[in-house]
C-alpha cells in the first residue's frame, strides 16, 4: 500500500511538472494582426493643425477626427505626443521626455505633459469630432519646430478593431523595409508594421520670442507712420474747384485781356 502511494505521488510530480514545461515548449499563440485598410483611410480619419507659437506663450493644438468608415465606431482611442524637436537652425534636436520641462506642453495632460489622451464613445458614419487643446511653450523655449506623432485604436460597433500609428512610431529600419516595393519601388506594405494604416503628423513651431516683439514693435510703426501720411495728404492735397460758379482767378485775367483789360 505505501509502495503504491509512492508512485502515485511520483506520478502525479511528473504530471504537474509536464504541465508546467508545456508553455515553453509550445508557446501561446500571438495574437492576430489588425486588419489592413486601404492607404488612404488614416488621411480620411484624422487632420492636424497647429501653428506658430511666440516662446513664453500659449497657443492651441487642433485635431479633427473623421470616421471613415461605412458604419458606427463604437470608441476611439487617440494619443497625442510632443516626442521629438529640430532648431530652427538645426544645430540640435532629438528626442523628448516627461522631464524636458523647457518644451512645449499640453495643459491639464497628466504625468506626462507631452502626451495627450483622448477618448470618443461613439462616433456615427462619415460624422467628425473636432479636438482642441491648449499649448503652453515655456520662457527660453529654443525656436524650432515640436513634432507630435499620434496612435488610433478605433473599435466598429461589431467588434472589429483596427489600430492606427503614425511615422514617429516607427524605426529606420523598419520603414525602410516597409516601403521598399519589388524592384526598387516604393509601396507601403502596413503588414510589416503591424497597423491598419498610417496617421499623419504635425509640429508645433516655435518662434523666439524677441522675434515676436519686433513684428508687433514693426506693426506698430506701420500703423503710426501710415497715420502721419494720411495727416498730410489731406493737409496738402489740392483744393477742388468751387462749385458756386466763380471762376478762377487766372481765367478771369485772360478774359480781361481778351476785352483789352489790363
């Protein structure tokens, strides 16, 4: 009896440690790719619009999301990210953190100033949500341009869900090997980059902010002298003929001669 519960209890250590060895050698499977759209649809869902902001001011950061598709989403997921920057005289650049506190930054974004996460419930066929947000660029901030790179995950009302990346996800590498089509052609194979397809980018440009008071100081000698100028045409500008019927004087002196007057 104690013999046979020897083996049982070996048995049961062999079957256990099978068990426990089955993950490593058959390994979960991954799971499925998104499914690939047409090249066109991240262009369709998403538009970007920022402009010029002065250092030591604010600005806004505009973003306009369409659905693209035929039927219902259910939910959007957007990300936004401050991630890289080029100077205006591209004698530096690279990459940007959460504790690149010089940088521009979205207000009220969280632990990471440069990143802003936005979610939609629902958005109906062909409809567009507009998305706005406040940019605050720091005093001293370097003139240059702030690229925002964004990610989509969009969700149908059948469950069906699709992920969108832009380029600034993506390596070298990777890109590059993702657009080299047969015979030195280039064709963007979203396959290789694991997406549904591609979202544009946008930067923010930031202007110095010395540069921004001489273009108000220049405005404002522009309306000053423009006024001055107005002020001495009117004062010079020649009188025009009265209407009462007088002629003037040199006509009334060659009319006098012509009668013999002097």
């Amino acid at each position: 009896m104690e013999a046979r519960s020897g083996i049982t209890v070996e048995a049961g250590c062999l079957v256990l440690l099978v068990l426990l060895l089955l993950p490593g050698v058959f390994p979960a499977a991954s799971a499925a790719p998104p499914p690939v759209l047409p090249p066109n649809f991240g262009e369709r869902a998403l538009s970007l619009s920022s402009g010029t902001i002065a250092s030591g001011a604010s600005g806004s950061f505009q973003a306009t999301f369409t659905n693209p598709f035929s039927q219902s989403l259910a939910s959007v997921s957007l990300t936004f990210q401050i991630y890289n920057w080029s100077a205006a005289d591209n004698s530096s650049g690279g990459t940007l953190g959460p504790s690149d506190g010089w940088a521009p930054s979205f207000a009220n974004a969280g632990s990471n100033p440069r990143l802003l996460q936005v979610s939609l419930s629902s958005v109906a066929a062909g409809a567009s949500e507009n998305i706005e947000r406040s940019v605050t660029v720091p005093s001293g901030c370097p003139a240059g341009s702030y690229f925002v790179r964004d990610q989509g995950n969009l969700t149908l009302a059948n469950g069906t869900r699709y992920v969108f990346l832009s380029r600034g996800y993506f390596s070298d590498a990777l890109w590059a090997k993702a657009t080299q089509g047969a015979g030195n052609t280039s064709k963007l194979n979203l396959t290789v980059l694991n997406v549904s397809g591609i979202f544009p980018e946008s930067a923010i440009v930031v202007s110095s902010g010395a540069l921004a008071t001489w273009i108000w100081a220049f405005l404002a000698l522009s309306l000053v002298l423009a006024a001055i100028g107005g002020y001495l045409w009117v004062k010079t500008r020649p009188q025009p003929a009265s209407t009462s019927g007088a002629k003037p004087r040199f006509l009334r002196k060659k009319a006098d001669r012509a009668f013999g007057k002097r």
